[in-house]
C-alpha cells in the first residue's frame, strides 16, 4: 500500500483504540515472492526505499504537508488530517542483520530487531552496535527444572523431515542476511542447541526465531547476557497457551526483562 494509505490504517486504529501501534518495517527479502511482483530491487536498496516510505508516512502522521521527491517515491502537498497526537505516534521496528538495515535503523531512529546469535558469540563485541535501540526476538520454554523444560519442548517440536526440507527451500530462496546467519547457525550446533540457546524449531521450520530453554533460572541468565550486550526490546515467540505465556514471563522477568508484547512478526 502507499505510504499515505499506511498512514490512514495507523491513524484510523490510534483513534479507534486510543493506543500507540507497534509496527515492523519489512524491506522484503525472499527472492521469488519479489519476482512474482516485477520488483528487482537490489537488496540494499530495499532498505533505502523503506526510509523513504516511512518518513513521507511519519510526516503525514505528523499533520505536516509533504511534498518530497525522492529515487523511490515522489508526493506534491500530500496531508493526513487530522494529525496523530505525539503520544500516538507508532514505536518504528526493522528487523535484519545487514549493514543496510542498521543504516536504516538509525536513520529512522527505529529498534532493529535481531534473530540472534547465542550470547557467547556476541560477547566479544560488547557493546554491540546500536546497543540501546536493537532488540531481539525468541521463544522460550522454560519450567522449575530444565529436565522438565526439555520434556515440554521436544514433545512440541519433534523432528520433521518434511519441515526440515522446507527450511532448505526458504533458505535458498532468500538474500535476507539474518535468514542465512541463523540458518548456518542451526547446521553448525550439535542438534541445534548451544546450552539453553536452541534452533532446531528453526531447523525444522516451525519457526523463524530461536528458542531459550532449561529452567527458569537458566533461561534467565541468558536474558541478562543479551540485556549486558545492550538489546533493550524484546518480542517473545506466540507460546502455545496462556500457561506457556505465564512460564515464559516468569523466566524473562527474573532476567531483569520487561515484556510489553507477545506477537508474531513476519519474518521476511
């Protein structure tokens, strides 16, 4: 949709709801999908059409008249009426790991979301780049004793062949820099895990994210390893039920976290 027309939707439910909206600024990135839409547009130029788009978005949401000409988009005295309160402007998201999306991130002053890497990985290049506005995004399963933890997690995610040749599918159909990072990852761990830190949900395409699991303390440790390294947001997996949702906050919350939203982002 046009950036004025995203302006409208975000505007339209601001009101209705009288809550800020949350929203993940996606570039694109499965190679196929973008073909099917006659857009060959190079990988980091994605990100630079994405900047373009969201400043004309935030301005109108702003209540400013805009007339900007850029490579990607041009608009001449375009306005949103009436104009969004300031505490109603959305929290900006990007997820990725190029160089590109970092870029963009900090032009938009956006929290860069990551499918990260396990804490010891990432250590030694504390603090991480854009520490204060990077955030990350996994599922937890978490219980009083990491035996139980695991019990809980392989009954949920069994191997799955099927799922397994899908994610090697996916992988070479994207140019996405986290979606390869994190899939080599997943070949590279013994059975996908490296202590809590577990891929193999990921491997088996049943997610687009790593998991945390062992016991509440464990997985609390980890939170405030990736909290040392300077991420400051975090989105927790869709858990399966509100009791899952209970264990998982239990054990972000003991790592110090503070969880303003469960949700599913896209992964592209």
């Amino acid at each position: 949709m046009s950036p004025l027309a995203a302006a409208r939707k975000v505007s339209s439910l601001a009101f209705l709801y009288g809550r800020k909206m949350a929203l993940n600024m996606v570039a694109g990135g499965f190679v196929k999908d973008l073909e099917q839409l006659g857009d060959a547009t190079e990988h980091d130029a994605r990100y630079d059409r994405l900047v373009e788009y969201t400043q004309i978005m935030q301005a109108l949401l702003r209540g400013e008249t805009v007339t900007f000409s850029g490579t990607y988009y041009q608009v001449a005295n375009l306005r949103l009426s009436p104009a969004l309160p300031p505490e109603l402007m959305p929290d900006l998201f990007l997820s990725g790991a190029s160089d590109a999306c970092a870029a963009a991130a900090a032009t938009l002053e956006a929290t860069r979301l990551s499918y990260t890497k396990p804490p010891q990985d990432l250590e030694p290049q504390a603090p991480l780049p854009g520490a204060g506005q990077i955030g990350l995004r996994f599922g937890v399963i978490a219980r009083k004793t990491a035996d139980e933890a695991w019990r809980e997690a392989r009954n949920r995610f069994p191997e799955d062949r099927r799922g397994q040749l899908a994610h090697k599918m996916a992988r070479g159909a994207t140019d996405s820099i986290w979606h390869q990072e994190i899939s080599q990852k997943a070949e590279d761990l013994h059975e996908a895990r490296d202590g809590a830190y577990w891929l193999f949900p990921l491997r088996n395409y049943k997610t687009f994210c790593p998991y945390l699991v062992g016991s509440y303390g464990e997985v609390a440790a980890y939170v405030g390893r990736y909290r040392a390294l300077g991420y400051t947001a975090l989105i927790l997996d869709v858990p399966s039920s509100e009791e899952e949702l209970q264990h998982s906050l239990r054990a972000v919350k003991l790592g110090g976290a503070e969880v303003l939203h469960s949700a599913s982002l896209t992964h592209s």
